[in-house]
C-alpha cells in the first residue's frame, strides 16, 4: 500500500531545530504565527558540544541539555509544531513556498533557513569519532575550554592565522598544521611565528586518535614533502577546511557567497523575498548566543513581511 504524504500548510516555515530555528520559532509562536520547524536528521552542532560554559544564566551545560532546553521552550507555543524530515527539494520566493521531504508537503507563506553549517564530509580518519570529544570548528567557541593545554590548528587561510592568535592570548599551547607551502601563507602568519607559536607547513593529517576515554589522544600526520610519518599529542585540534553544503537552497535560487554560506542583509533576509537565514549557515561567528540572536531577528523580519503580506 502506498504511503500518502502528509500536507502541511504553514504561515512560517523554520528549517532547522538548532539555537537559531528554535529561537525563531518562540518568537513567531509568541506572535500567535502558524508555525512548523522542519527537524532534520543531521544533528545541530550544539548536540555535538560537551560543554558549554558561555551561555548567560547557565554557568556550565552540556550542549545536548541546552539543546533540549531551547526544545522545550519551543514546543510550549501553542501555535508551534515540530516534525521530522529532510528537504529534497523546495520552490522559494514565488509568492507561496513550497517545500517537500519524503514524508510531507508544506506550503508557507515565509521561510526561515536555519540548517547550521550543513553535512561535513570527513576530511580526517577518525574526525566523525571525536566531534566534541577534541576536535571542533570553532576556535572562539571552546578555545577558553583549553586553558594551558596544547592545540593544533589545520588550515591555510587567514582565520587560522587570527584564531591562533586568539588562542595564544587565551593562554593556550598553539601551533599551527598547513598544509601549503609557509610563503603561500598569508602575511599575518609572521605575527604568529614572531610571537613563537609554530608551524608545520606541507603537511597533511591523516588520523586523529583518541584514548580510552574517548577523547583525542594524538594527530598522526603526513609530510607532502618527504612522506615523512609524524605524531603529536594534544588536547585539541581545530579543524578549518569544511566548506557548508547549501547546493539545495543554491539550486533553489538564494544566493550564496564564496564560503557557501547562505548571503543575508542586516535582517537576515536572503536575495529572495519573504526567505530568511539565520545562525551557522549565513558564515559568520559560529557560537551559539549568535545563533540564537539571528533567529530573533530573522523572525522578527519574517513577521513585519507577514504583517504586510496581509495587510493586517
């Protein structure tokens, strides 16, 4: 027997269920919206957080309990319903948006994009293992959580060069892995290497290890110049090479940037009438706080569209 799909008709439609698509979401409950948010299968980068000692009121909370808390809040809006399915494909910015999953069909008259950075493909053995657990993305997000104990940085770019100088202020044990020549780094590696902070050029990581405990124990690495095999332990490792996967909204018609970050104004509106985003999928600083603030703001533009859409 054939399954029919279920329709869904929506005033506002929040892709996502991180920080940011769950703050948007009270917000248009509390405006009395009719209000979906799209649950996907990928887990929000909170999820992945062991701790999280940043967030104003919550001296020291695991990601997965602060998640379940803004959860929690959500679901109390009488007008917001949480359901479960990936996008396969979606119609936007054509006066009635309509989005599809293998389970339903939701029609909308706003959307809000809040999907986080996306699937990241493992650049690294054993880097899926060790999300939380040693390994992060964010440099300014859990660098104050490695305090005198030893870090590594991988990437090329000029965000790895001011993230470790960032870590070194913090009073952590950085260095620097690239995997391009030290000449083809940008010019402000010298103030890293000024300052003592070392870098090991042309050279790939292969592994990440952890221990019995889970955590990461060593990075095995690879030079591209000799072939030579290295290992170093560390507390640590920030990975920068992940690029987001947004060809889905891409092939819809928003607007990225060359990061693949979904492009947005000071409202947090795309190039698309009446389509938002909001937290790590628009670039940016990815912390949490940030996250939640952009859902705020990105609701609060979607219902002034929504109040004018209807003339209310």
């Amino acid at each position: 027997m054939v399954e029919l799909l279920e329709e869904h008709n929506c005033e506002v439609l929040i892709i996502g269920a991180g920080p940011a698509g769950l703050n948007a979401g009270i917000y248009c409950g509390r405006a009395n919206r009719d209000t979906i948010i799209l649950e996907g299968k990928e887990h929000s980068a909170l999820e992945e957080a062991k701790e999280i000692q940043n967030w104003l009121g919550e001296k020291d909370i695991s990601g997965p309990e602060l998640l379940e808390k803004f959860k929690l809040h959500a679901e109390s809006q009488k007008t917001v319903k949480i359901i479960k399915g990936d996008v396969i494909s979606l119609m936007l910015g054509m006066g009635m948006n309509m989005i599809s999953t293998r389970s339903s069909n939701i029609t909308a008259d706003v959307v809000i994009i809040a999907t986080g950075r996306g699937q990241r493909k493992e650049i690294i053995k054993g880097e899926s293992n060790l999300g939380g657990f040693g390994i992060s993305y964010c440099a300014l997000c859990d660098g104050p959580l490695y305090k005198e104990r030893i870090v590594y940085l991988y990437g090329s770019d000029e965000e790895v060069i001011e993230d470790a100088l960032i870590l070194h202020q913090m009073g952590c044990i950085v260095n620097i892995i690239t995997q391009v020549p030290y000449e083809q780094l940008p010019e402000k590696a010298n103030e890293a290497k000024d300052i003592g902070i070392p870098i090991i050029d042309e050279t790939e990581i292969i592994e990440a290890v952890q221990n019995s405990e889970g955590l990461i124990e060593k990075i095995i690495c690879k030079s591209l110049k000799t072939e030579e095999i290295k290992e170093y332990n560390l507390d640590c490792l920030f990975i920068f090479s992940h690029v987001p996967s947004n060809s889905i909204f891409k092939k819809a018609g928003v607007e990225l940037d060359d990061k693949g970050n979904i492009k947005i104004d000071e409202n947090q509106q795309t190039n698309l009438k009446g389509i938002y985003a909001a937290g790590d999928v628009t670039g940016g600083t990815f912390q949490v706080i940030f996250a939640a603030a952009e859902g705020a703001r990105a609701a609060l533009s979607a219902l002034r569209y929504l109040r004018s859409l209807k003339k209310e």
